[in-house]
C-alpha cells in the first residue's frame, strides 16, 4: 500500500515574520530554518515556505485548506483571543458544502482556510 501526505510549498516576503506569525500566533512550531527555507508544524499539518522577498502581497493567489478533525470552533475562539485577524469575509460559519470554516491571511497574505465537517 502506498502511503502519501501532501504538504504544501509556499512563498514568503521574510521568512522571520512568517515563522514569528505561525509561532506566536497560529501555534506552529519551528521544525527547521534555513536561510532561504522554513518548515512549520502543528500536530501532523505540516507547512513549508521558500524565501520570495519579492512577491507582491497584493497579487498573491496563494492559499491552502487546513481540515480539522475537530475542536474547530475550540481554535476559531482561541485565534480571537490571541488577537489573529480573521479575513473580513471568513468569520466562523456552516457552509452549504457540510463544513464549519474559517479563514484568516497570513504575512503573505496567503489565505488560510480552515475547515471541519460536521455530521
């Protein structure tokens, strides 16, 4: 059997403040950091950036989905409390699809869209 995780690759302006947002706000740790790389974990998500200093925040399409297996609105709450900017559109709602989600941009303004489906 063939066993795979998908962990997305993405670019960041200043590695430092990416790595200082995802630590002090978001609850990742630091699993390695290089000079032009940086590795992010939190549990088994894992979250990789390549230094782009010139990267137009403004035109950056990137974004990931993050599934939460539960505890969604636990985090969503918790994210307030630690003051994280939640995107003006991506408040804590049950979507048409089954999900509780959430979203937030990061440094990059990468959007992070974070979702949990309910039963």
């Amino acid at each position: 059997m063939i066993k795979f995780q998908i962990v997305p690759k993405l670019p960041a302006i200043d590695l430092e403040q990416t790595r200082q947002y995802y630590e002090d706000q978001l609850m990742f740790m630091t699993q390695s950091r290089y000079p032009e790389y940086l590795i992010m974990s939190k549990g088994p998500a894992e979250i990789h950036f390549f230094s782009f200093p010139d990267l137009d925040p403004l035109t950056n399409y990137a974004m990931i989905y993050i599934r939460i297996l539960q505890g969604i609105e636990e985090l969503y709450h918790e994210y307030l409390d630690r003051g994280v900017a939640i995107h003006p559109n991506g408040s804590l709602e049950v979507k048409n699809w089954g999900v509780k989600e959430f979203s937030l941009l990061d440094p990059n303004h990468t959007l992070l869209t974070f979702g949990q489906r309910i039963s």
